[in-house]
C-alpha cells in the first residue's frame, strides 16, 4: 500500500521541481520596456541554482529515518515507511528549494530596477 503513495507523490515532486524558477512576481504599474527580457534572465539565475541541495537531502533522510521508525512502530513494512519518508521528506526539501529560488526571480528584478510587490 505504501509503494502505491509513492507513485503519485514523486510524480507530483518530479512535476513541480521547476517550478520556483518560471515564477512571474506580480508588479506595482506596467512592466517596462526591459522587463520580460529582464525576467527571462533573472528565470535563468534561479534555474541555475541546483535543487537538490545539502538541505534536499538533509529533509530526504530525515524522512526516510521517521518513516522507518513509523513504519516499524506499526509493525508494517519500514522500508516501505523509509520510501515513502523519503519522498516526504524529499519533497518538502524541493519546496524549500522552490521557495528560495522565487526569491531570487523577485530580487532580481528588484535589483534591476523593477517595481515587483510579490
């Protein structure tokens, strides 16, 4: 049963691990001349970061230990506990990463001179 949540959930990590670097921040007023042009740079910073960072990982393995210990508390599987733990963990990590790498678009733009509210 626990191998069967794990699909969907690495499917839906693999799916969104793009996803901080394509953010489009909300301005205050019209964009400027420069601005998407800006914005495609500053997309291109953030997708250079890497997202499967010390912190990625770190999240990972704590996950896969509690998801073990869970998983060999209820005497059910804990490898399948670690998997899924794994995953959790994992993705909560890429949301980190995802969220950090928003932040760049947006002081980015920021430094270049765009007026971006969020």
């Amino acid at each position: 049963m626990k191998y069967c949540l794990s699909l969907p959930l690495l499917i839906t990590v693999a799916a969104c691990a793009e996803q901080g670097a394509k953010y489009e921040p909300v301005l205050d007023g019209q964009p400027t001349p420069t601005y998407y042009a800006d914005l495609q740079a500053c997309q291109s910073l953030a997708a250079n970061q890497s997202q499967f960072d010390r912190n990625t990982r770190t999240s990972a393995a704590i996950g896969a230990g509690l998801g073990a210990a869970i998983g060999e508390a209820d005497e059910d599987d804990p490898l399948g506990g670690a998997i899924v733990g794994a995953l959790a963990g994992g993705a909560a990590g890429l949301s980190e990463a995802n969220d950090r790498r928003e932040g760049i678009v947006v002081q980015c733009l920021r430094g270049r001179g765009h007026k971006v509210v969020g």
